[in-house]
C-alpha cells in the first residue's frame, strides 16, 4: 500500500511538472513577439509629408544635414551615424508645448546617458531668434549634456525642409509664409539605418495617447528594445 502511494505521489509530480512545462512552451510561442515598425511618408498624415517624397515606401531614410550646435560646432547626418537617436523640433521662446517637451527631453537624456548607442538631436524651427549663444544658455539652464544632445540652429528652409522630407513632423504655415513652420509636439525615434521606428507625444510622459502616438515611457523601452535589434 506505501508503495503504491509512493508511486501515486511520483505521477502526481510528473504531471504537474509536465503540465507547468508545456503551459511554458505554449505562452512561448503564443506570446506576441515585440516589433518596431518602419514608418514610411505613406504612413503619416500627409499634411506631414512633403509632396516630394510622399510616394517612398520603404527606402525613406533621415536626409543630409549640417546645422550649428549649442557650442558653435558644425553638427551633420554623419555625428549620428551607427547611432538610435531621438529627434524633435522646438523653439526656446515656446511658452506652450515646448517646456514641457524639453524637460522631457531631459527625463529621457538621464535615462541614456551612459549608453553610447543613442543621442538626441533638437531643431529650432525659429532660428533667426536661436543663435548659438540663445542656444548655449537654454542649454545650460536645462542642463543639456554636450555630446550627448545637440540643439541646433541654421538656415531655417533647410530645417523646414528636413522637417518634412525627412522627419516628417511639421504642418505648412500659411501660404503666405511658407517656412513658418507649426511644429509638432512628435519626438521622432531613428535607428541606426536612418530608419523612423517611431512617433512619441513629447509632452506626455506615461500617460494614455491618442492612436498611433506613443508616450515617453514607450519611447525608453522602444529604444532599449533597438538596443538589442540585430541589424
């Protein structure tokens, strides 16, 4: 009879731990596997978009650029290059959207700041009013890192124009100032192809957002998640 228990009490085991190894392998496989889609000009809003590349499907990458950072350093495509990097439009004057986005910008600067993967990378859409010194000083109130994030001045038709050809965030002004730009509260997530991964609502930190608009809680685990992608 002890016998027989004792065997009774073995097949009880086996099952459970049978049963607990194949529910396992089932959630495995069953559990959705977390991707990063590539946003393409087709996807976004096409007020967005400029005209001209509209049509690009999966080929759209970030254009060429050369801009003046905070330091008064020249600043391209090819300092980010290899690099995932965060990129917004902002103006320092802004009084709406923009602080708030910026001390995002900054929540998000301290979360990656040892990581050498990934940088950040700030365009005034007012550049006549953000000159370098402008920009030096509301980087050191803001407690921007050099090296780390850029934000940075220039011409303000080619910054227009990399709004919409490249990052595809800025709505048109009126037709009669065509480069006076509405910029968005989009921050804009690139991988190291020059690929957009993805829209996050910059002046929101974990909170509910609207479809297809991420917040920044989802923006810090889609970074780590291109931390660990295999090109």
């Amino acid at each position: 009879m002890a016998l027989f228990s004792k065997r009774y009490r073995y097949l009880i085991v086996f099952f459970v731990l049978f049963s607990v190894v194949t529910i396992s392998a089932f959630y495995s496989v069953l559990k959705p596997i977390k991707t990063l889609p590539i946003i393409t000009p087709n996807d976004v809003n096409p007020e967005l978009v400029d005209s001209t590349v509209q049509h690009i499907a999966l080929e759209h990458t970030i254009g060429k650029f050369a801009f003046t950072n905070q330091n008064g350093q020249i600043i391209t495509e090819k300092d980010y290059e290899g690099k995932i990097y965060v990129a917004d439009f902002f103006f320092t004057t802004c009084q709406s959207i923009c602080p708030k986005m910026t001390n995002n910008m900054v929540w998000l600067q301290n979360k990656i700041k040892n990581n050498p993967k990934v940088k950040l990378l700030s365009f005034s859409v007012t550049p006549d009013i953000d000159s370098v010194p402008v920009l030096k000083a509301y980087a050191k109130k803001k407690g921007v890192m050099d090296g780390k994030w850029n934000l940075v001045t220039g011409d303000k038709k080619e910054i227009y124009y990399l709004a919409r050809k490249s990052f595809l965030v800025v709505k048109t002004g009126a037709p009669s100032a065509m480069y006076d730009m509405v910029h968005t509260e989009n921050f804009v997530l690139v991988d190291t192809q020059k690929r957009i991964r993805g829209f996050y609502d910059g002046t929101n930190l974990d909170g509910p957002t609207e479809p297809g608009i991420k917040n920044m809680q989802q923006l810090w685990e889609d970074i780590q998640f291109l931390c660990q992608e295999k090109e």
